[in-house]
C-alpha cells in the first residue's frame, strides 16, 4: 500500500487522488498511519465483504448518511484529535 504524508495531499492532492483511485493509500501523520483513503469501488466491495462475513467481531463499516450518530460523534471526536496535532504549514 503506497504511503502519503497529510502534507503530500496539500502539495501534491491529484497524485494522492490517482493513487487512491487505483488502490487503497495510507496518510500518514508524523510517520503513523491515521487514515486509509480508498475508491467508492473499493469501499463497496469491502462493505459487501463485511456483510457477507460477518464474524460477530461487532464492527460494521457504514456511509457517512447511514452511519449511527453515535459512531459519527466518535468519527467527529478522533477527526479534530488528528487536526489539533497537525503543524502549521505556513
């Protein structure tokens, strides 16, 4: 899996993007992986994965217009978490 920094996406967004398109990259932020950013292709076939699997492990991948609110808040929660950490790039 190709690897990007949170800053690549602000200097170089359409390679990150075609990556992505491609195949699933991860974003990384102070050498950790934070996030995986994927096709809606990709992410379907997972989420199709998911249902068809289900292994009672109790996780379900959701849409952001589906997803319960409780997992939105968390969603929300861990998303201002990653920003409030990441530097200035003026």
């Amino acid at each position: 899996m190709r690897k990007f920094s949170f800053s690549d996406v602000n200097r170089q967004p359409g390679e990150v993007l075609d990556a992505a398109l491609a195949a699933p990259v991860t974003l990384q932020k102070r050498g950790r992986d934070r996030l995986v950013l994927l096709s809606v292709a990709e992410y379907e076939r997972l989420l199709a994965a998911s249902a068809a699997t289900r292994s009672g492990t109790g996780r379900t991948a959701h849409r952001l217009d589906t997803a319960p609110q409780e997992d939105l808040e968390l969603l929300e929660r861990q998303l201002a978490e990653i920003l409030a950490d990441a530097p200035d790039d003026d």
